[in-house]
C-alpha cells in the first residue's frame, strides 16, 4: 500500500489561514458525523500515559497504516501525535475505503469511562467536507 498523508482539519485550516484564501475556505469546512465507536487497542499501548492527558471533546487524527493483521487498519492519534489505538476492525472497512479514495476524515472523544486500568474511550467519525 502506498503511504498516504493524512491532514487533519485544524493543519488545514492552520496552512489556509496564511495565505488570502484561508479566509474563503474557513466558513465552507463542515464535519458530517458519519459513526459512533471506541477506540481498541488501548490496553497495548506503550505509553500509557496518553490516556491521563486525554478528554471528551478532544479532536483525534486518523491515519492508514499497512498492517499484516487487517488490511483496513486505522491509526487514531491524539492532537498532540501520540497513539490512541485503532479503530475497531468490525467498524474500519468503509472508514478505511473513504480515506483510500482522498476522503479526509477525523474524530472526536465523545466520552471517557474508566474502569480499574481499562479505559472505554467512546469517538464519532466525521467526514471533514468543503
């Protein structure tokens, strides 16, 4: 699979703002909720201390990775680039389709529970449209 650069919404608004058109392109950028889901994959992580740092309303940054395991595999990063996981393999084909085909998408934390180590950090999916 080719290596695919994924630019989240606030980089793009970042590199609009400047130059003129950044000031024509800022009111047509929309987020469309497409999906609800977790993030998996939370209890592998190597640096654990990303999920003290992170809280609902957060926005998340995706990004494809060739991965052996699934085909469809979707990283989740937080704003600041640490890995938060993946998005779940039962939830990622039509994600992973979207963003093959140029589509930019990202997510927001919508909800934290903690419960002992385990962390059920709940997202929505959006579709970043112009």
């Amino acid at each position: 699979m080719n290596e695919l650069v994924n630019v989240g919404r606030n980089e793009l608004i970042t590199a609009t703002e400047n130059n003129k058109i950044g000031e024509l392109l800022k009111p047509l950028i929309n987020e469309i909720h497409l999906f609800d889901t977790y993030v998996a994959g939370t209890t592998y992580l190597s640096d654990k201390s990303v999920l003290d740092k992170i809280k609902k309303g957060d926005n998340l940054f995706l990004q494809r990775e060739d991965n052996k395991f699934d085909s469809n595999a979707i990283l989740i990063f937080t704003e600041d680039k640490h890995k938060l996981g993946y998005i779940p393999e039962r939830d990622n084909i039509i994600f992973a389709r979207l963003m093959d085909a140029g589509k930019m998408l990202d997510a927001k934390i919508s909800n934290i529970e903690v419960k002992g180590t385990f962390h059920k950090i709940s997202i929505g999916i959006y579709l970043v449209d112009f």
